[in-house]
C-alpha cells in the first residue's frame, strides 16, 4: 500500500477542506494509506499527524479554513527545519505529499523537492490570486464575493451620508483581489501595491468626480500605502467627509463559493492522480479553463503580473475622464 500525505500550509483559504476530501478520497479510492498533517510545516517538523479515512472528511466541503490546520513556521525557512522536514517526510510519506497554499508554500514545496525523492504536489490556494502558473487559486473566488457583499454595503451608508470610503481589502503584496473586488462592485477609484500612485493624483480624480457623485468609494489593497494617511490628506484638501473601512480577515473566512468548492475538488482529485501515474514535483493549474500542470520551480521562480487592461477597465467603467 502507498503511504501518501496531505498538508495545508501559509495562510487559510475557503475550499481548503474541499481540496483535503478531495485528496483523501480519491486516496482511498486508489487503496493508498493518506495522513493529514496538522499545523502546516510544523506538524512534519514535530511529527504531529494522522491516518485519515473517509469519514474524517465527510461533511467538510462546505467549511471555511482547514480542518488540518495551519501555522506559520519560520523553522522551515532555515537548513535545521528543513531537515527535520525531509527526514520526517520521507518516513511518514514516503510515495508523496500533496501541500494546499499560497505562493510561499509553492516555494517551500519546491525546496523540498530538491532536497528529497519524495514526489512533492502542490495545490494553489489562496484569496490573493498571486500565484505564477495558474489563471485561479483556491479561495480567490470566495474572497472577491466576501468583500464585494461588505462594499455593497458600505456603498448604501456612503450614499445615504454624501461620503467618501476607502475600503481597504486584503493584498499584501498583489491587488487581484482589489482589482476584482473594485471592477465588480463599480468602484470609482482602485489603488493597486503593483500600480504606484500619488496622493495628489487621488485627489484630482476624487474632485473630478464631485460634479457627478454626492459619493464615492476607494477600494486599496493594503499593500498599496496607509488607508488612514490618504484618508486624513483627502479630507484635509477636499472638504469632504472621508471614512476608512478595513475589511481584514472575515475575507479568509466563511464558507466557500461553488466556484472554490469546484476547484478544490478537482484539483485535489488530480493531485492524487499524478502521484498515482507516478509524476513528481509539480503544481495543479486551473488554465484556461482547464486542468493543467506546471513544475514547481515556475510559481517558486515567478510572480504572477496584474493585468493593466482590467484596471483600464475599472477607470473607464467607473465614469474617469481621460
């Protein structure tokens, strides 16, 4: 029988546990031993997992977060953790492993697999969308939904009260999720971590606009500068009333949408199948509408660009002059 593992690791995603049932299912259904490995890298550093069964997945798809946990673990960014790592993979897992995560755990999954024969999978999950090689993460989906339900919202008091919001939604580093979040709720101003800008330039826009809207709305990925900073010099130099809304983590949470639920499943199902055929040390794709793979050296040694055509988009729909 071959022993096989599943881990999820980075930060949670909606359809996370969508993608474990789907790994440990289609685990049992090929007759393969499959351990979940609790709290990300640090349940392979400290030897903290379980053979699961079909039963511990049943009910879980409609869940948000992970069933299996997940920590971060700075351990296994140094030689010392990532030894223990291999050593533990290749005695708990020896026939592979599938990791569900972000762009780090894509890169860290790669590292393992050069320093060990265990054939690595990984599955794209995160509410970021940033991750190189694939159209669609797990978890993408769910979070524009998420946020776009709370600046719908927003926009009603915004409306009522002749105000200005900007609302602040995840992004570190990447804004597909503003971008998305930003051109499906018609907001009239999108500030992206990818696209500088200047302050002076948002209020240019934001005065232009005062002849046509009593209010607007300023969708920011928190990568992209300080929302209360912007906020205070808007209401300084405009006159108008300005208020900041930070969405935060409630865009993590919450049950998933059909569309992460979908690709959970999917992906999670073929990433047992390529263990299965025998296949290592490669990433689960959604391309075009279709499964593909690509290595794991391509998301590790690439950053997934925004599409600058979609923020065209964004400033022509929201009513911007040129």
């Amino acid at each position: 029988m071959k022993k096989i593992a599943v881990i999820t690791t980075g930060g949670d995603a909606p359809g996370m546990n969508a993608a474990v049932r789907a790994v440990v299912r289609t685990a049992r259904y090929c007759n393969f031993q499959i351990s979940g490995i609790k709290r990300g890298w640090w349940g392979l550093i400290e030897n903290d997992f379980f053979v699961m069964g079909n039963r511990d997945v049943s009910g879980i798809i409609s869940r948000g977060g992970t069933i299996l946990g997940t920590m971060r673990c700075p351990l296994s960014k140094t030689r010392k953790g990532m030894d223990l790592i291999v050593k533990n993979l290749g005695r708990i897992a020896p026939d592979g492993i599938v990791v569900i995560g972000g762009d780090g755990s894509m890169r860290a999954s790669y590292e393992i697999s050069k320093r060990c024969r265990v054939p690595v999978i990984g599955i794209p999950a995160s509410i970021d969308n940033d991750i190189a090689g694939t159209d669609e993460t797990i978890g993408f989906d769910t979070a524009i939904n998420t946020a776009l339900s709370a600046i719908d919202k927003i926009r009603d008091t915004a409306t009522s009260h002749e105000r200005v919001f900007i609302v602040e939604v995840m992004g570190r580093d990447s804004g597909f999720l503003a971008l998305s979040a930003g051109i499906a709720s018609g907001a009239e101003i999108v500030l992206l971590p990818e696209i500088k800008w200047k302050k002076k330039d948002v209020l240019k826009k934001l005065i232009s606009f005062e002849r046509k809207k009593s209010s607007l709305i300023i969708v920011m990925a928190e990568g992209a500068g300080d929302c209360q900073c912007l906020c205070e010099y808007l209401s300084g130099k405009s006159g108008k009333r300005v208020r900041v809304s930070k969405l935060g983590y409630i865009q993590r949470g919450g049950s998933p949408s059909v569309d992460s639920r979908i690709l959970g499943s999917v992906l999670g199902y073929r990433a047992v199948e390529l263990i299965k055929k025998g296949k290592k040390n490669l990433m689960c794709a959604w391309v075009n509408d279709r499964f593909r793979t690509v290595p794991l050296s391509y998301p590790a040694r690439h950053r997934k660009k925004i599409d600058r055509e979609m923020l065209k988009i964004s400033n022509v729909l929201s009513g911007q002059s040129r």
